[in-house]
C-alpha cells in the first residue's frame, strides 16, 4: 500500500520541512524513501507563492517594469505547474491524510490558495503577454475548484463534531476563501468582456464580488473579536493575518473591475453608485489595516523578540502588498484620483523588495531540505 498512517502529536502540525517519519515501503531506496515523505508533507499553501509572484508581476507592469514582471510571469507558469505536479504526486501516493486536511480548521483554508492561484496567473497571462484563450481556460479550473472547497469545507466544519475553541480555530487564513472568490469574480469579469456570453459571466462576477464581501463580514468579525477578547501571544500573529488586508484589497480590485465592465452590461450602468461606494469602502478598510499589523509587526518582532524566519507562510505576507498597489492603480483609474498615483507606485516597490526577501529566504533554505534527502 501506498498510503501510510502519519501520527502526530498533539498541537503539533505537519508542514513541508517537518514531516512524521513514515515505515519505509519494502524494496524503497533511501533516495525514494525520503522523496516520499517530502511529497506526503507538500502543502497546498505553497501556491500562495503564485499568487504573490502573480500580483507582485502585475504590480511591476503597471508601473512600467515590463522586462521584471515579464521573467516573473514566466517563472510563476513554471512554478504553477511544479506546485501542480508535487501535490498530485501527494494526492496519489497518500490521499486520505490530504483529503482529510479538508476538515482540519487550521490547515483548510490553505487550499483556497490553489483557486487564487490559478486566478492570478491566469490575470497575471492576460495582462502582460494577452493569452485570454489560456486565461479562458484556467477559469474552467478555479471556478469548479471554488465551488468545491467553498462548500465542502464550510459544511465539513459546520457538521465536524469535534470542533476547536475560537481562539484555536480561527486565523486570518480564513480569509482565503474571500481571497479566492474574489479572484474568480476578477477572472470571470475579465474573461466575460472577450465572451459571447459576457453578460451571463458579468453578472456571475457581480454575484462572486458580493458574495466575497459578505464572506469578510462574517469572517473577520471573528477574528476581530478573538484579536480583542482573548490572549494574544507573538506565535499567533501569523502571516496570514496581512490577509486581513489584502482580503479587502482584492475586493477592490474586483470592485474597479467590474466598473470598468460597466460598458459591457446594460445592468450595471445603475448600479455605478452603488460599486463606486462600496469599492471605496473596501478599500478604505485595506488601508486601515495597513498601520495596524505594521505596528503588530514591530510588537511581534521587535518588541517581543520574535525570530524572524522563513515560512512558506510569508508569501500571504507578500501577496497583500501587491495586491494593494494593483487595486489602488486598478481604484485610481476608475475614480480619476490623480493625487494618490505615488501610492501604487510606493507599493509596488516595497512588494517587490518583500517578494525578493521571502525567495531569498526560501533559496537559503533548499541545502538544508536537500541534505536530509
């Protein structure tokens, strides 16, 4: 058999450089053995690295680093299909612990990150290089894999039995579920203005926005709430909590897309007041949050001393950077805000000097995985 029993202890989580020693299979080489392990431990979170790649690209385009963004498409489309190879390689060989961290309350929400993935390379392709075919088609991928992680973690944690406090369970990568279903919104919307059938997928895209941002009133209430009520220690304060912002950063994104594809469907032309005011306010709440974590940040770090490491984790910090100077260019054109142009750009550098920090770290960080192969 292929598939193993991993035990782990308890509080204890299973990530892509700490693995459970697993019973070697009759006949398997050391070589082999190891390579196994590694492939049972490979996280679907590692596609948040396509998506910061993706955003930080676009990013560079739209501030005229062509030739930059260019190399990092092509890179994101190799690293795309490696990520892709590497957990179906883990889905064939051990499927039922993958499939089971579909209920797990701190490990699901990382698979979210596959659909916002694919949605940001497939942006990432239409923008810089103008593929809409191959665009076309990843949104044949993210849509039906949105919809089923969408409901089939939000209903296995619903019925799940044996359920973790709030304070234990809750965490700001929740929030990728409202991260992917704005993705798909975008996707969908930019696909719709080159489609036979754009109003259909114009309205999809406007059901997708709304439903994101209810998913972030319902989602973030509660992480407001254990932020406040309850103790907070540095190891809590994950990466993944910058998605708080980039959650809302992103719905701008698709709040500016879909006014910009106004022109393209008879029933949105009334509703402009109403995605104008409600783009402002989600990106009025992505800059908020901005001083915030910058300032828990500096308590984590700083203050209480926090060593600074690399965690594939980081790459939910990247992404939310890029995603705030693309949707605050993407806000600027729709809104003619001609006094905030040095914000996207100011931005644009420091996501890129984050995305170049995070690599580095995960270069630094391949002997060490390697020698214990």
């Amino acid at each position: 058999m292929l598939s193993r029993r991993v035990q782990l202890h308890k509080g204890e989580r299973m990530t892509f450089s700490s693995i459970a020693h697993l019973e070697p299979l009759p006949g398997d080489s050391r070589l082999v053995q190891a390579l196994r392990e590694k492939l049972q431990g490979f996280p679907p979170v590692y596609f948040s690295m396509v998506m910061a790649t993706g955003i930080v690209s676009i990013a560079a385009y739209l501030q005229g680093l062509t030739r930059l963004a260019a190399g990092m498409m092509w890179l994101n489309a190799v690293l795309y299909v490696l990520f892709w190879l590497l957990l179906f390689a883990r889905l064939v060989i051990s499927p039922k612990p993958l499939l089971r961290d579909l209920t797990n309350f701190r490990l699901a929400p990382s698979f979210f990150t596959i659909v916002a993935g694919t949605s940001v390379l497939a942006r990432e392709l239409l923008i810089i290089h103008a593929e809409s075919r191959v665009a076309a088609g990843m949104l044949w991928i993210a849509f039906p894999l949105w919809a089923v992680f969408i409901y089939v973690i939000f209903t296995a944690f619903t019925v799940k039995e044996a359920k973790p406090s709030l304070a234990e369970g809750i965490h700001g990568g929740w929030l990728l579920s409202v991260v992917a279903t704005q993705a798909v919104s975008i996707l969908t919307a930019l696909v719709a203005r080159r489609s036979a059938n754009d109003q259909a997928m114009l309205f999809t895209a406007l059901v997708l926005w709304l439903c994101g941002g209810m998913l972030y009133i319902w989602i973030i209430s509660l992480i407001f709430y254990r932020y406040t009520f309850f103790k907070f220690v540095p190891s809590d304060l994950m990466p993944p909590y910058w998605i708080n912002m980039g959650a809302m950063a992103i719905s701008t994104l698709a709040g500016a897309t879909l006014i910009q594809s106004a022109p393209f469907a008879a029933f949105l032309e009334p509703m402009l007041p109403f995605l104008k005011g409600f783009t402002i306010l989600f990106w009025a709440t992505a800059t908020w949050w901005i001083p915030m974590l910058v300032i828990l940040g500096f308590w984590r770090h700083v203050y209480k001393k926090f060593a600074l490491k690399y965690d594939p984790l980081y790459w939910g910090l990247v992404f939310p950077l890029g995603m705030f100077s693309v949707c605050t260019h993407q806000l600027l054109q729709v809104l003619h805000l001609s006094f905030l142009q040095w914000l996207p750009w100011a931005f644009a550098y420091i996501a890129i000097a984050a995305w170049l920090m995070t690599f580095i770290g995960l270069v630094m960080q391949l002997p060490r995985i390697l020698r214990t192969i």
